[in-house]
C-alpha cells in the first residue's frame, strides 16, 4: 500500500501511527505531499477530489480517504486487538474522542488562517477568537472526559496527533491541564510517536 503522506499533517501522522500500532507499518510505502486550498497538487486530486491528504492507495480498488477511514480499513487488515472496539460504550467513546481530536486539528489549521497563512490585511481577529474558544473549551472538556484507563484506540491515536501538532505548531497550550498534560507525555513516548516525527513548513 502506498500513503500520501506530509510530515507536518496530523492527519496524516494519525493514519500512520496506527498503522505503526496495528503492526501494519511495514506494508505502508510513505510519500511525502505538500498540500494547500491555495496550491492545487495534481497527483494528490487525482485520488482524492477534496484535494487533501492523508489517501491510502491499494493494489486493488479505489483509493481509500480521509484518515478516519484509512484507520477504520486499517483495523480490518491485522488480526491483533481492534484499535476500533466494535460494540458498546467503548465503541462510542473512541469514535467520539477521534471526532474531537479531528475538530480540535480542524481548529487548529482554522486559526493558523487567521494569525499566520492568510495574508495580514485579510485576516478577521473576531474569527481568530472563536476559533481560540473552541479550542480552550476543548482542553477542558478532555481534562475531565478523557478516560486514561482505556486500552488504546483510534481516540488515542487521533487525540495525541492533534495534541502534539498543536505544540508543533505554537498553537494555543494545553499544558495548563494536569490530567491531559501526564496522559500526553506518556503517550509521546510510545514508539509509534518516536518513530513519526513532525516537520516541515506549510506551503501556501
Ligand atoms: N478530515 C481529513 C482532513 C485532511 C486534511 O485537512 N489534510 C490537510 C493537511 S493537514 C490537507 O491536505 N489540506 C489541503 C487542503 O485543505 O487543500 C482527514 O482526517 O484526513
């Protein structure tokens, strides 16, 4: 299988640490793509008509997309622990912590629009505000909602890629929570995180 990878997506990070963490690594080419509403990548379109990055491409069959779903096709391929639990409360809690984690990078590239990408005389501080309470009220929610007990799951993955992305990138801190702040650090330390290191400029 081949990734259309960036080094600097958390996205793309989250898709391949799970594969590190379901064993699956090794069968995953990686490829490094640039990618920006404002800077269109042909081969990257050609798989996937939002343009974006992470797509997992298959000998056999369409291209799979976005990393939500190259994580859930991901977890079909391996035959350890489903890093997806199938059923029950656990099921929902990893789905719903994924689609936090997923809006908090979401949030993040947002308000990187408007402190740093778009250009000066466009950006909206009213905007740029919202976009910082979300991401604060999204801290706080995790400090007391995170379940760090939890045996690992795609939450996880998705929760310390965006968290990890969001230092990388000077975005606002959520080291002010203890809770978050230990489950993180810990989680840093997990092979799969060593071995995906962020790095790279946006290119716009
Ligand atoms: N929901 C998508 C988001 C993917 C995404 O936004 N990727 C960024 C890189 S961090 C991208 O390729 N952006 C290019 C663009 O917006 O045109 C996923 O989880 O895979």
């Amino acid at each position: 299988m081949i990734l259309y990878y960036q080094t600097h997506s958390p996205f793309a990070r989250k898709a391949l640490v799970f594969a590190n963490e379901a064993g699956l690594a090794a069968r995953i080419e990686v490829i490094h793509h640039e990618t920006s509403p404002t800077r269109r990548n042909e081969r990257v379109y050609a798989e996937n008509p939002l343009g974006k990055v992470p797509v997992l491409l298959r000998a056999v069959g369409p291209a799979i997309f976005d990393s939500d779903v190259i994580c859930a096709y991901l977890d079909t391929l391996h035959d350890g622990r489903r890093l997806i639990p199938e059923s029950g409360d656990a099921r929902w809690n990893a789905l719903v912590l994924q689609s936090v984690a997923q809006g908090l990078a979401q949030t993040g590239i947002n308000l990187r629009w408007e402190t740093a990408r778009r250009p000066e005389q466009l950006r909206y501080a009213i905007l740029r505000d919202g976009f910082v309470e979300k991401i604060q009220a999204t801290y706080d929610w995790l400090e007391t909602a995170l379940d760090p007990t939890a045996p690992l799951h795609v939450g996880h993955i998705a929760l310390a890629t965006t968290l990890s992305w969001m230092e990388f990138r000077d975005l606002p801190s959520f080291r002010a929570r203890t809770r978050l702040t230990r489950w993180f650090d810990e989680f840093e330390q997990r092979p799969s995180m060593l071995a995906t290191p962020l790095f790279g400029e946006t290119h716009d």
